[in-house]
C-alpha cells in the first residue's frame, strides 16, 4: 500500500481495456541534479530490493480499496496474486549519476511495472539526495571523520534510511542505533545537555560521564563557558581524556582556542569534535582549524538543501498487440518534460589517463564497439528475484573509485554544470 492511487486506477483501466499484460520499460533517471550541483550518487537500492521483494497486497489492503471503490472486482482478484515478476537493471548502489542516467530499467508487464513507481522513487528521491550531500561532506571534511547525528530532525523511519545512506556516502559513524543493528554501521554517541543540566554541578556531571563510560569518552563542553568546561573536564579525566565536544557558538574561533587550553594542560592527543547546524560549506571553513571531527545532523537528512534527487519514473517503450512485436519507443513531448524514448544502455567514457569525460546513454544496443566505455548497468532483478548482492561496504568502495575516475571539479562544492556531460547515442565505434 506504499503507493499512490492514481497507479491502482491505471491498472484497473489497463485491465479493463487489455492493455495490462503489454510488456513495457519503464525508466528512472533525473532531468537535472538539483543544486546545480556536480554529481548525484546512487543510493537505495539495496533497501528497494528488500522491499520489493515484500511488495504485495494482502487481503486486507485489497479489502480497503474495493470498499472505497479504488478497484473493481476484476483488479481486486488481479492485485490479490500481484508480485513482481520482471526483471530490473540499474546502476550499482554507490556509483555516480548524472542527468539522464538510467538508475532503474525496468522490463515487465505494464500492469507489474506500473505499481513500482511510487515504491522506486520515495526510496530512490530520499536515499539518492542523502548520499549525494553526505558525499559532499565528506569530501569538504577531508581525512576527519564525519559523524551522522540527524535522527531528531527527521521521521523515524526516514532516519535509519539517511544513516545507511550517509554511511554509503562515506560518514565515519551514526548516532542511531537502529540503523547500527540493521546495518551494522558503526555506532556513536555520549550525553546531550540535559545531562549536565541534570546535575547541581557541570563537574559532577562530567565524573559520572567518566565512572560510567571511562576517561576515552567525548565530553561536552558547552553547556555554560566552555574554557571553564574543559578545564573541568580534563580534571575529571586527566590528560587522556578521549575529546570535547562543542555543539555551539562560534566554531571557527573556539576551536582554536580549546585547542590552545587543552594544549596549555597537558592533553595534547585529546580530540575536538564540533557540531551544531553544519553543512558541507561550514565543515570545509572549518578545514583551517584543529577540529578532529564532525557531528552533522539537520543538514544531512534534509539533503542539504535538496531533499529529493528530483527522480522520475517514465515509461520509455511498450509493447503492441502483437507479443512478438519488438517493443516501440514512446516518449512525452511536453514543454520542460520531455523524455527520450527507446530502452537504454549507459557506458562511462574515459580519456587516455583514465579521467572519465562523458555518460553515453546509448538508444540502440548494450553494446559500445571498442570497449572505451565502461558498462554502468547491472542486473538487479531476473524474473522478479533479485539478484544483485552488493554490500554497503562495496557501495562505498565504489563510491571512491567512481569519484577518483571523475575530473577534479567534479568535487568543487560551488554551483556548476555537471562534471561531465551526457551524450545520447544510436550506435559506437
């Protein structure tokens, strides 16, 4: 039922018509990166292969669109046996996009393709936008570790979904723990200002923090002065206190000026994690101070400024009457929406040093001649099972090859056009 109904209504007119079994492609790409910005990343499809594969209509569910006269009896029976029995290609999770590029080809029926737009794109908008900022995080932060901490700003379920997104993206940790356990990202996480509230004292506050969790512990020192905190801090826990933490205020200056006093006390390898509202701008002005580490939040889960990839689902080729039929491109011709129609391929065309200079979506065979391109579609689904298997650890690990196959502007966090540019092709040599 995590779909919208104007897709229900189409099956049942597709139904009642028979057009319903005509095989068809539908594709999902971007008209454009939102932002202006350099590259998209592609996250999300390990979690749409889960789903799909949960993506029926119970009695239940096809109990309540008959009795609000969504469907008739005929797509009531229909939606009664539904699963998914097509077949998906898509662009392994972790690789890069640009716009055009054909993230989800899908090949089934109209009737069982049609179903999976609103599925595809909320998961694929969400976790695409996340990983496309958090990128960019991790790109400005450098070597330091970048922390998630954006579960209070967001839904619930939404949150689990931008930790892995986030984590794919490069992130060190999450403070969420249910994405910890779901997906084994490593997990962080000490005390909020409510604990040092909590007590009549900001000192005892920071001695049950440290009897409890021990000297390696982050400790926040925010809550009232910080010089004053810190110097409390490293006389709870010594000189080998683990870091402090500053959530607030001026960040470019504290920084600094912690470093300064923790230096001046003798806690030379205590760390400095800094949070508070910050963006992939704010962490690369952060690059000129001691910060060890970053603690993002609002910023990540919102996408940044663009909390969708700006996706769309389309149908791109159909089948006839006739089943033996090759399939016929279709293609809208409405201003500022058109879409190119015909099946697709995308290759990623390098130079002579390896630099990759353009996405070639190739309109007429998967294969690019000489070899020049390097294929981006893989099978994700043969006859509704999956079959891609790729772990989160390997989404990240081909995040960073795609990103070093890209020119350097590609990583640059002003608004530019995309770091290459996307050629349609009929043919290769």
């Amino acid at each position: 039922m995590l779909t919208d109904q104007y897709e229900v209504t189409m099956l049942r007119s597709a139904l009642r018509d028979g057009t319903a079994a005509r095989r068809c492609v539908f594709e999902l790409f971007a008209r454009r990166l939102p932002g202006n910005r350099r590259y998209g990343v592609v996250a999300g499809t390990g979690r749409l292969l889960e789903l799909l594969t949960r993506f029926t209509f119970d009695d239940d569910a096809v109990r309540f669109l008959r009795e609000c006269d969504v469907i008739d009896d005929e797509t009531a029976d229909w939606l009664r046996s539904y699963r998914f029995r097509g077949d998906i290609w898509g662009y392994a999770e972790g690789d890069v996009f640009f716009p055009g590029s054909p993230l989800l080809v899908v090949e089934a029926s109209f009737a069982e393709a049609v179903l999976l737009e609103t599925l595809a794109l909320s998961v694929l908008n969400h976790d695409c936008a996340i990983a496309s900022a958090a990128s960019r995080m991790v790109t400005a932060a450098g070597d330091r570790p970048v922390i998630e901490m954006g579960s209070r700003r967001t839904h619930e379920a939404a949150a689990v979904a931008s930790a892995r997104a986030a984590y794919l993206a490069g992130f060190a940790s999450t403070s969420n723990l249910e994405a910890g356990r779901r997906y084994g990202i490593p997990t962080a996480g000490t005390v909020a200002h409510a604990f040092v509230l909590l007590h009549e004292r900001e000192t005892d506050a920071f001695r049950a923090q440290v009897e409890a969790l021990g000297s390696g512990t982050t400790i926040l020192v925010d809550t009232y002065d910080v010089r004053r905190a810190v110097r409390a801090a490293v006389e709870v826990a010594g000189t080998g206190l683990g870091a402090i933490r500053i959530d607030s205020g001026d960040l470019l200056h504290l920084a600094g000026q912690v470093r300064d006093e923790l230096d001046e006390l003798g806690a030379h390898d205590t760390r400095i994690v800094v949070s508070g509202d910050l963006d992939e701008h704010q962490i690369a002005a952060l690059a000129v101070t001691p910060a060890a580490s970053y603690g993002v939040g609002t910023s990540l889960v919102t996408g940044s400024g663009a909390p969708t990839a700006e996706l769309v689902y389309k149908l791109v080729a159909r089948g006839t009457e006739d089943p033996d039929a090759p399939l016929e491109p279709v293609a809208k011709t409405s201003i500022g929406k058109p879409t190119r129609g015909g099946r697709k391929w995308a290759f990623r065309r390098t130079d002579e040093q390896g630099v990759a200079d353009a996405e070639l979506i190739n309109v007429r065979t998967a294969d690019m001649g000489n070899g020049s391109g390097r294929p981006l579609l893989v099978p994700l689904v043969e006859n509704g099972e999956p079959v891609w298997d790729g772990s989160l650890d390997d989404a990240r690990k081909r995040l960073r090859a795609s990103l070093a196959e890209l020119p350097p502007t590609a990583t640059q966090l002003s608004q530019g056009e995309p770091a290459i540019p996307t050629y349609y092709v009929e043919q290769y040599s």
